[in-house]
C-alpha cells in the first residue's frame, strides 16, 4: 500500500537504540530506575535529564487523541467507533486513520496513543462492544496491524489493549475470565499475536481482570513467556489505569509500568523490594530497558536514533473522518434499489429521530474526545438538499434519562478556596466535570480548593417542565435563577465502582417550567471532599438536565403526518450513553424508548422508509422487514451526518461489511450472560463464538458476518487456490463503479478434530469501474489450517480436505475450492 516503504525498520538503528538506552540504563541508581517505572500523574513518566530522557507523555485513545486534559478547550478530530472501522474490511484504511491519530497526537504533545482495543466480540452485550473491532479475531488483527503501523508510521507509539480476557465489563476490576488454552490461542489471543507479528507494536497494555485465575498484570504465563516469549514482542508493558496492585507480582509478572501515579505499587515501594531482596534487581533493569526503548522510538531519549524520520504526508482530518464514515456504513438491506435515493426538483424528505439532530457520534468512556464540531444527520442533510425539501421531527426520544447538560448551556466552572476566594476557573463543553490527577484549571490544587461552582446560562430549546439533577459522590447545592432549588448528600450505592461518578445512575434534583429562548442562570456547587489519603486525586461528577417531555404518542402522529406527506421518510435510532459504554454491559438489544413504534408507524405511512441505526453494537430491529432500506452507521465521528448525506443521495456508496453478527433476537446471540459467578466468568462455549456458534446452533440472524451491500452489483468470475493463496477474479456488473469486499472462508469436509464448521481464512477490498473485472489475491496464513494441541501445547496442522469458499458474506458463497492440505 502506499507509504509502505516510509521508515522501514532498519536493523543498524535499533542496534544504536539499544546501546543509547544500555548506556542510560547504567548510569542509573535503583531508586531513579524505580521512580521511572511509576507514573508521575495521570498520563506521563517522569523526565530524567541526567540521561537526556524526556517525559513520555499517554493518551487515550482509540477514535482521536484527547491528549493530557479532559476538555473541549483543546479540540480532538474524533472519528468513527472501532467497529465502523472495522466494517471497512480494510487494513490500509485503518492504517490510514492511524497516520491521522499520529498528527493528531504529534500537534497534543503526546508520544503514546492508548489503542487499539483488540479484544474480541464475544457477547453484544459486552459495554466496550463500540470499542473493539469484531467477533472475528483474524479481521480484528487485520484491523488492528493496519492501525498500528499507521500511528507508528508517524512516530507514535500504540498500546494494544487490553491484554487479555477483558471482553466485557461486569466486575471488570476483578472479574476471572476462565478460558480453556485452544479458544484462548485460537480466539482471544489471536489478534494480539497478529498484531505482535506483523505490526510491531511499540506497547501492550495488560488488562484489570485475571485469566484463569492470575491477575493480568502479574500473568508471568502470558506476558513472560507468550509474548515476549513466543512472539518476541519488544515493546513496553504497562498496567491499564489502577490495574497493577502488586510490587513483586508485577514486576515478576513482566508489568513495566504501572498507571497512573505518583502512588503507585513501583516506585519507593519496587525499590525497597529489591533492598529486601524480593526482587532481583535485574528484574527492576528489563523494565526499565523497556522504557527507555520506547523512549528512543519516539525519540525522547538524547543520542538515540528515532524510529520515524520522515513523517507521512499531512492528513486532512475533517475529510478523513468523513470517508471513514461512508465506508464503515453497512447497508443491510435495500429493496427494489430504495437507496441511493431518487431525488430531484419538488422531491421531499422526513427526516425523524431525536438522534437525527443530537448525534451520538462516540461511545462512552476512556474513549471520549471532545470534537471541534459533530455534523448530526440534520445538519449534513440540511446542507446537501435544496431548502424546503427536508422536514425534521423528533418523533421519539429515547433519552428518557438526565444527561449532562449540554445543547443551550453554556457553562463554566469555577474553583473556590474555603473562604470563597476564587483560586481558577474553566470552561466547560457539558455539564460534566472530570478533572483527573493535575487536570485542573490553572491556580486550583486539590489541597487549596474547597468547592466547585459549575455556572452560566441556560436558554432552552423547547418550553416546558425542565429536570436538573447530579451525577457524582459527595455534597451538592443547586440553584436556578439565583434561587436555591435543591441541596444534599450523595452516598456511594452498593456497586462501589471507583468510576461510579462516571457511569452511575443520574438522580433527579429539582423541575422547573421555563419558556424557550428566555435564558436562566444555573449553578450547582460541589463540596471537593478531603483527598489527602487517595492514591488518585481526581473530581467527578455531573450538572444533568431533560428537556420537556411530550407524550410520546403525539410525538409520534406528528412524524407519521410528515413522513405521509413526503417522497421518503428517513427515521434515524439510537442507543443512548446509558446503553452503550465503558463501565458496565447492557442487559439487552433493545432500542430504548418508543423509537420500535416510530419506525413501524412511519413504515406503515410511507412504502420509502429508510432507517439509519445510530449504534455502536448490536440492536434488536424487529421491524427490519417492514422497511424499504436499513443503514447501520455505528457511532460514525464527527462527520458523520455530512457522510449520511453523502451515501443518502449517491455521492458515496455505503462500503461496509458487517464486523459482527447481528442477531434476530437477543435469546439468538451465542453468549447472553457476561455476570461473573463467584467471581468466575467461564467461557465455556469455548471456540463457538460470533458466526461460528450461529453455524453451530443452526441459528439465523437477523443480518450474518460479513454481509452489506454496496450501490453496484457483482459477478465471481473464478477461484483458484494453493495451499498458501486464493485467486479470486470479480466483475462490476453494475452501473457504477464500486468496492467488493471478497471474503474467503475455509470448511473442512470431515473434519477429524473439534473445530467450527467455518472460518474466515483471509480477505480483500477491491474497487473496480462499471463493466472492469479484477483479481484479489489472498494470502492463506498457515495459522489458518491449525488449531492449538493442549496436550502437546504447541500449534498443528490438520491435514485433510477443505472447502475453500470465495464469498460476499458469510452466508452468501459464490464460488468453491476443494484443497487437499497435508
Ligand atoms: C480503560 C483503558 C484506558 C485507561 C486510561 C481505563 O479505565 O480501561 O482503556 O486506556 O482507563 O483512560
């Protein structure tokens, strides 16, 4: 692909790197090197001018760089959810992005992006389903190679994470994961293992929970001898975020880095290990090589050559997001050709759905940046069609819960001492506060300051009974138009979740009738509780606000009298930040609030109705076959509603391909149940996860793995095959030129060991003009053809006869192979 050849790995210069950082390494005492092990605040590593060392500087992570402060004053290019990439079967994209996130982390400052996330779909209902990339672990390496070499392409070191079993959130601090060895290899591993091999990454994050009863941190097994072991991976360790809880089982455990500090398990506490002699030294000295290895690839480290020179050329960030877009959009089904739509003079459009104008264009979580502007589908349709052809209803909303403040508020925050004096202040995007380690606003520390004031203006959008509430731990004190409507006392609930504040329940405080347009003061204090004995200092919590709600039915006849009325109806649904985000899991597929009700009312009215599906992960759509057209757009980026536009109207056509099963119905998903028992999350369907446990149970799905269809059509010419490659040649028989991605899967014929009844062995996208034909050639991996003998406890071939099958979809096959593999 292009830029392949920038900054090859050049042999000579990692052997200088590795002489730099031997000579630092030495002229280093034991209480520095432990010092450098040990986060200095919440992101970085402290500098060591002594041996020309910079201070390494992390952030997460994966759709844009938030770079070291939590806030919108410092803009981040936020683009689709891991999944839509995904969608686009295409390594060379995500490379592509990954070039993107490296400028953007060059122009913040930061040296290590916390991304990707690679662990695998096992269940939708896992709460970081929008972060991980698919329920296949091949196409998740795939993905996840391309987007490593993109940010290490420009300089910028990656952590893929989350090393291993973390693919849900129930419990996840201490949640066992008990995989079998053959679904940890074949499955979870995987893509890390393909990640490790061909890309090269530069760091490994381990993840918070255990594996078959180690915590990960300290998983000697799996960091000691798997990976850097087996697959020779020479990059850093480091803890995800409070994760390391052991001095000497983690350093013994292969753990460089322990996130974030200044109190930590390293440190004072790894030094004074090592003086009682529970610790080798030499132990301390391999980390600390680690460190300072990246520290040269980064070019943090005097003396050392950096691993990139020559930066790739500059991205346009704004333009990538929205290719990105298009092509992670699945169009899922598309009757008599209803998309691209037909448009011309006179023709009108209803478009409805509160998320067509409140676009939920990323998850939540350590993955939120904070974009310089979102294009909602109402924007992005508002701009590509004539004025008076489009329409806008909300129709249903499916935020029925307080959410931090945000459209009509314009706040700020400001930081008191306890005698009233103001120490700083800052402003805020929304309503929420999340102030971690040092990120607080200039002239406030968290030992001067006593309390929090969030403040400014409201102007509603729409009169009625407004809800204000809070989100957060501690004492609280709300006013409205500088009258006190509500002050008390939050408590920690049962789940007692650090992030609590982050994820937990909002609770309703007060409701006032306000008029839209006329602007009211609001202002909620928080008391800052004493922290002097908290490892992580940090303050978070929430000024929520819900807008009037109409009854639902009226919202609901007001679209379907819209969407009568015009050419086409588009009805926009969405997830909601309670559904779907870091922290916990959802407890089922279901489209919250009345939006089923909409779709099927407005369906009813208009033969043209177009859904677009605003979500990260799977969603039960019950009306599927009762629409013209059904366009799933994931959690698609800050551009997201100017490339809906774009696929709408033909400028683009939707170039996904499903990543993960979408199941009829939740009972149909192959893993309903992600609650730990005793601790213990047992993964007992073993190696049947995602399209191969569908295959197994003889269940269809609503839509199977890798299904999607373009604006062209395409005819299999011809498949050959060897044991290391398919040929497969393909025509664009359709009226414009197009992108097929070509999937190749292997069945064995009689397969004489336990294995799924398919697999997915390798794939190609490939773009080709109405009438062209064009070859992908498919390389076969070995690993494909073998399976993980736990009583050898190494990898063998199975030998036998396979079906090689060239397809669209998992389901849909077009041409087929026999090879004989010996
Ligand atoms: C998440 C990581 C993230 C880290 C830092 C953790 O809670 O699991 O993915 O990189 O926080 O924000």
């Amino acid at each position: 692909m292009a830029g392949d050849a920038l900054n090859p790995r050049n042999p000579q210069d990692d052997r200088t790197r590795d002489d730099v950082v031997e000579a630092a390494l030495g002229k280093l005492g034991l209480d520095t090197k432990t010092r450098l092990l040990a986060g200095q605040d919440m992101w970085t590593l402290p500098a060591l001018p002594e041996i020309g060392l910079g201070s390494l500087v992390m952030s997460d992570g994966p759709v844009g760089v938030r770079g070291v402060r939590w806030t919108a004053d410092d803009p981040s290019i936020a683009l689709p959810s891991p999944t839509a990439l995904a969608a686009s079967w295409d390594p060379a994209l995500a490379r592509r992005a990954g070039r993107l996130l490296a400028q953007e982390a060059r122009r913040k400052g930061v040296h290590v992006l916390l991304a990707p996330t690679v662990n695998l779909h096992r269940s939708p209902l896992g709460g970081r389903h929008f972060e991980c990339y698919s329920e296949d672990p091949h196409l998740t390496g795939a993905i996840g190679t391309g987007y490593v070499q993109g940010v290490q392409d420009g300089g910028v070191g990656t952590t893929v994470k989350h090393f291993v079993g973390n693919d849900a959130e129930t419990e996840r601090f201490t949640v066992d994961s008990v995989i079998a060895p053959r679904p940890l290899r074949e499955l979870y591993l995987a893509p890390f293992e393909a990640i490790v091999t061909n890309a090269h990454p530069w760091g490994i994050m381990t993840a918070y929970n255990q594996v078959n009863g180690t915590t990960m941190t300290e998983h000697r097994y799996l960091v000691n001898e798997v990976l850097r072991g087996e697959w020779g991976f020479d990059g850093y360790n480091v803890s995800d975020w409070m994760a390391a809880r052991s001095t000497t089982g983690d350093i013994l455990g292969g753990l460089d880095v322990a996130m974030p500090g200044p109190q930590t398990v390293y440190g004072p506490a790894l030094a004074e290990a090592v003086r009682a002699g529970e610790v080798p030294e030499s132990a301390v000295d391999d980390a600390v090589r680690n460190v300072l290895r990246l520290a040269a690839r980064v070019g943090l480290l005097e003396g050392a050559p950096p691993a990139v020179t020559e930066l790739p050329a500059a991205t346009d960030g704004q333009a990538l997001a929205r290719e990105l877009a298009a092509r992670g959009f699945v169009l899922v089904r598309n009757e008599n050709a209803a998309l691209p739509l037909r448009t011309g003079p006179g023709t009108t459009l209803a478009l409805s759905g509160a998320a067509a104008r409140d676009a939920r264009v990323l998850g939540g979580g350590s993955a939120t940046v904070f974009p310089e502007r979102i294009v909602s589908p109402l924007d992005g349709l508002t701009a590509a069609l004539p004025q008076g052809a489009l329409s806008f209803c909300v129709g249903a909303d499916p935020s029925e819960e307080l959410a931090p403040a945000d459209t009509g508020f314009t706040l700020r925050a400001v930081c008191r001492d306890a005698s009233g004096t103001v120490l700083g202040e800052g402003s805020l995007p929304t309503g929420q506060v999340q102030w971690i380690g040092d990120d607080l606003p200039a002239g406030a520390t968290y030992e001067t300051m006593a309390s929090i004031e969030v403040t400014g203006t409201f102007v509603p959008r729409e009169s009625g009974e407004h809800a204000f509430g809070t989100r957060g731990l501690g004492a609280f004190a709300l006013a409205m138009g500088g009258e006190p409507v509500w002050g008390g006392v939050q408590l920690m609930g049962n789940e007692a979740d650090p992030f609590e504040a982050f994820f937990g329940a909002p609770n309703e405080r007060a409701r006032t009738v306000l008029a839209a347009g006329e602007p009211v003061e609001v202002s909620l204090t928080y008391q800052v509780p004493d922290m002097t004995a908290l490892p992580l200092k940090a303050v978070m919590f929430s000024l929520l606000h819900l807008g009037p709600r109409r009854p639902a039915d009226e919202l609901i006849a007001e679209a379907v009298a819209a969407a009568r009325d015009a050419d086409t109806a588009v009805v926009v649904v969405a997830t909601t930040e309670r559904v779907e985000s870091e922290g916990f899991d959802r407890k089922d597929l279901e489209l919250p609030g009345r939006q089923n009700d909409l779709v099927r009312a407005v369906a009813a009215v208009n033969p043209n109705t177009v859904v677009v599906v605003n979500a990260g992960s799977p969603v039960e759509l019950p009306w599927r076959d009762e629409v013209a057209a059904v366009l799933l757009t994931w959690f698609p980026g800050q551009e997201g509603g100017a490339a809906l536009a774009d696929v709408l109207l033909g400028a683009r056509e939707p170039g996904g391909r499903l990543p993960t099963t979408w199941p009829a119905a939740f009972a149909d998903a192959p893993v309903t149940d992600v609650t730990p028992r005793d601790g213990r999350l047992e993964y007992r369907e073993g190696l049947h996860i995602g399209y191969r446990a569908y295959e197994k149970a003889a269940v269809t799905p609503a839509f199977c793995f890798g299904h999607g269809l373009g604006y062209t059509d395409w005819t299999y010419e011809s498949l050959e095959v060897t044991a290391d490659v398919a040929r497969v040649r393909i025509r664009n028989t359709g009226g414009r030129s197009g992108r097929e991605v070509v999937q190749v899967y292997l069945a064995p014929v009689a397969d004489p060991v336990e294995r799924p009844a398919s697999w997915l062995a390798g794939f190609a996208s490939l773009e080709a003009g109405p009438g062209e034909s064009v070859e992908a050639e498919i390389a076969l991996p070995a690993r494909a053809f073998e399976i993980w003998d736990e009583e050898a406890g190494g990898w063998r071939r199975v030998g036998g006869a396979y079906e090689v099958r060239a397809s669209h979809s998992h389901a849909d096959t077009r041409l087929t192979a026999t090879l004989e593999i010996r």
